[in-house]
C-alpha cells in the first residue's frame, strides 16, 4: 500500500502532528530558510543510509549473522524476509511520510514564505530542494505501488475493506488467491526497493541537497545581525525531530552506515526487553513509521545506554 496515501486518508489523525511543526514562526524570512535548509539536511542524511546494499545489509542484520550467540541465528529465509519487509516500511515508508508533510506544510504557507524570501537566487535554491523533494516522493510513491503489489497486497491482511476502496473488488480476489507469499514473491519486491535506491545515488540527491541547504545556512548567516544572534532561539537543533541513525550520524563519532544499522536494531530491542528506555516519540506514531526524538533527550540517555550497549558509538567532544 502507498505510504503517502496512507497518510493523505489518515489527515486528521497524523498529519495535525506534522502541520506548523516544520514553520513554527513563518513571518521573516531567515526561519524559514532555516527550516528548509534543515530539512535538507535530513533528507541528505537519511540518503546516505540507502545505497544498493541496503536489502543485503537488513538481511545480514535480521538473520542474526552479526551475533555471536548461534541460538540467534534464522536461517528460514521467510522468517528473514518477512522482518526485512517490516523495517522497510518503518524506515522507507516513515521517510516517505515525513517529507509528504513537510512539503504539504510547505504548500499552505507558499504565498507567505515567497514574500518573505528577498533574493532571487535564493528563492532559485528553494526551488531546487523543494523539487528535489517532488521527484523523490514520485519515484517512491510508484516504488512502493510495486513493492506492496508483488506482495499480494499483505499489508492489508484484515482491511479487505480498505483495500476494495483503494484497489478495487478485483484486487480483494487476487489478495485471496496469493495470500501466501514465496520467497520470489519476497526477492522481486526488494528488487524494487533496490532500484529505488539505486536512483537515489545515480542523481547524486544527498550531495545536491547538501550542497543547497550549504548555501541557505550561509545565506542566513551573511543576513542575521549581531542582536539577532544574541536573542535566544525558540527551537534549537536540539530540539529539532531525529530519528536514531540520524542522531547517531550527526552527533555521535562517526561508523558505517551498516554499523548503525545493527546498533539501531541493538537500541530498540534493548528498549522493547527494558534493558534501556528510549524517550518518548515527539511525534504521532504509529506501526509503518519512523520514530523521531529530540536530540537534547538522547544526548541526556546516551552515557547510560552506551553502559548496556558497548558498541554504540560515544558523544562527540564538543
């Protein structure tokens, strides 16, 4: 099922949480530019996570190979896919989500937010990553259109009736004859994904995003006086909504991007057996996405769980 369409129907629900959270204050033209500028960033950074090995790396990660313990290793391929496919939809899927609300937020607060915005060339850099943003969430959109049909639309195992009204009867007669999904059926839907990702790198969208929310912070920085500077700001980045892999990118010492995958994993399942207890979501969340916390609250917790969990990789020294 499509994950932005799955937010467009749940409006009221979800995206409440989501609109005039990115804008909080849209009446000067330096917060807003910073907004967009951040944005970009995480965008570029969450990118960085999906290179061509990401399918290979999450089943490494869900069959156990990493653990040291052979009790923890599944070597039924279905078992393997099936937790594959569930943070495929958390991690993909909650990226998807993010960025259909930002941009929605964006749209309603277009006319105020080009008014603001005084220098032509920067208006041009706003453009750029706004329709940066337009293809990634097109090309998703119809990924994950193929991804949820090669698996006989099983996410919608017990919602017969949603899937009638966004498929049609005849969708509801093929769920029911291949209910049951192979291995193949498993494969060709990562392939998908794949290709998503292989798009991703071949337009070089996490250095192009990088690059223009470079130029929107020098902008800011060039247009904020001395008195501005002074004045405390009502949302740090801190503050700012982050999910674990990107916390880790940014604040912590740098490892591999697999690496922060199994230490991810290794955080929430300590969370979920009460080993460590990861501060509460700062947004609405439900199963199918990402969960975001403020910085400042892991950065609290972070010494603690860096005690149960070894591997983690420590603070930076600021």
């Amino acid at each position: 099922m499509n994950q932005s369409q799955k937010s467009t129907n749940d409006k009221v629900s979800i995206d409440d949480g989501y609109l005039r959270f990115y804008f909080l204050h849209p009446s000067n033209q330096i917060d807003c530019l910073k907004e967009i500028a951040q944005q970009a960033w995480e965008v570029a950074s969450t990118l960085e996570e999906f290179d061509t090995d990401y399918i290979h790396d999450w089943i490494e990660i869900c069959s156990g190979k990493d653990s040291t313990n052979p009790a923890d290793i599944i070597d039924d391929k279905s078992i393997v896919y099936s937790e594959v496919e569930t943070h495929i939809s958390e991690e993909v899927g909650g990226f998807n989500n993010g960025n259909h609300n930002f941009l929605e937020e964006f749209y309603q607060l277009k006319e105020i937010i080009i008014k603001l915005i005084e220098d032509s060339s920067v208006l041009n850099n706003v453009v750029q990553v706004i329709s940066i943003f337009e293809m990634l969430l097109e090309k998703l959109n119809d990924t994950f259109d193929e991804f949820a049909a090669k698996l006989c639309y099983s996410w919608y195992a017990g919602h017969l009736e949603e899937l009638e009204h966004d498929h049609g009867k005849q969708a509801i007669k093929y769920f029911k004859k291949h209910d049951e999904l192979t291995i193949e059926d498993y494969e060709f839907a990562f392939g998908y994904i794949t290709d998503f990702m292989r798009y991703v790198n071949e337009r070089k969208f996490s250095f192009r995003l990088e690059e223009l929310a470079s130029r929107l912070n020098v902008f800011c920085k060039m247009k904020t006086v001395d008195s501005e500077k002074e004045e405390p700001k009502i949302r740090t980045d801190d503050q700012r909504p982050v999910a674990l892999i990107q916390f880790m990118q940014k604040h912590c010492e740098k490892q591999k991007i697999q690496l922060l995958r199994y230490r991810r994993k290794s955080l929430n399942d300590a969370n979920i057996r009460k080993c460590i207890t990861l501060p509460e979501p700062i947004r609405i969340w439900k199963t199918g996405q990402a969960k975001y916390y403020k910085a400042i609250d892991l950065k609290e917790k972070w010494p603690s769980y860096c005690e149960i969990l070894p591997n983690l990789p420590p603070l930076k020294q600021s």
